[in-house]
C-alpha cells in the first residue's frame, strides 16, 4: 500500500479516534529495525523514536487549518515553530519531532504518527543516498504497536505535507517506496 494510503487519514485529519481514548505513556522510546529499496539495493538501519509528549487537539486543528489555507510551507512553517515534543535518532543524527500522535487501536495496541521538523535522509531516485530537493521538508512515521508493545509501520524520511485526498491531508514521499519498519519495539524512557 503506498504510503500516501497508509498516512492520509493519520497525520493531522485524525482517523475518527481521539488521542486521549488511550493512557497518555509519554515519555517512551520505541526502537525499529527499517528496510529500505531502491532499483540499485537495499539498505537496513536501526531507529530510535523518543517520544516526550503527545500533541493536543487544538494544536492538531490549528496545524490542519493552516495546512488548508496557506500550504505546505505555512504548514512546515508553524511545526518548525512549534514545541520540541522527542526525535528520530538514526546512529549519530537526530531530527527533532514536532508532531505526535497515538490513537487507539482496534487490537487493544496504539497506531502512532509522528513528523520531523526536517527530512531525516532522502532515499528514492534510483539511490540509497539521493540528493536533497527542495519542498520534501519533514519526515513522517506511521506505526502501530499492540499491547505489549510490538509492532510494524512505514516512514517517509524525506516528504511532503499536502492539503488533498479524502481525508484532506496527503503525504508525498521522496522514495519510491516507503522505508519498512520491519519492527517496532517500545521501552519506558
């Protein structure tokens, strides 16, 4: 499923559940072993997601209604300014989160989002290690974790926030594919 499916309804619209139908666990950290492809390889890593804080509803609902009216750039803009909430640690390099959500999920598990301030790499173009373009100014990750603790997802490491699809916001990823969050793991900060 291309991971503009998997992200649309999650990011900022909300999927329908709120994000206090759980027990706030913030801080936590959550470990992944990532898979990434491109016509010329494939790349494995190991992530470290830190998790500090959950963002609240009106900051959500601001974030969206800035995204409808001014765009990516007043979208990327207002994250930027936004509050420091954890970081997305890949070996020596770590890009701060702005955004953070988890939601209930049907298996008694979280499915959580969370968006960078900055790409953390750019994978796509026929290369493991592309070139940076302008526009592609966030990462998105998407996982979902059960009770225990266990899980998968997908990233975008370097994307777009768009105003668009049916739920209103779509993701456009730099990567041909999306980056494989093989599995998810949390640990208590």
């Amino acid at each position: 499923m291309p991971m503009r499916a998997c992200l649309v309804a999650l990011v900022l619209a909300g999927a329908g559940l709120s994000a206090q139908s759980y027990q706030n666990t913030a801080p936590e950290t959550f470990r992944a072993n990532a898979q990434a492809t491109a016509t010329g390889g494939g790349v494995a890593a190991a992530f470290v997601f830190q998790v500090d804080a959950y963002t609240p509803d009106a900051d959500r609902e601001r974030l969206v209604a800035l995204l409808t009216s001014g765009g990516s750039p007043a979208f990327v803009e207002a994250l930027k300014q936004g509050k420091a909430i954890g970081y997305v640690e890949l070996g020596t390099r770590k890009v701060v989160i702005r955004y953070a959500r988890a939601q209930a999920s049907a298996n008694g598990g979280r499915r959580i989002v969370l968006v960078t301030d900055a790409p953390v790499f750019f994978v796509g173009g026929g290369e493991l290690e592309a070139k940076a373009r302008d526009g592609y100014d966030v990462a998105v990750v998407e996982f979902e974790v059960d009770s225990v603790g266990l899980g998968s997802g997908r990233m975008a490491a370097a994307a777009k926030v768009k105003a668009g699809g049916p739920a209103g916001v779509a993701i456009d990823d730099y990567a041909q594919e999306p980056i494989k969050l093989v599995t998810v793991t949390r640990t208590v900060s």
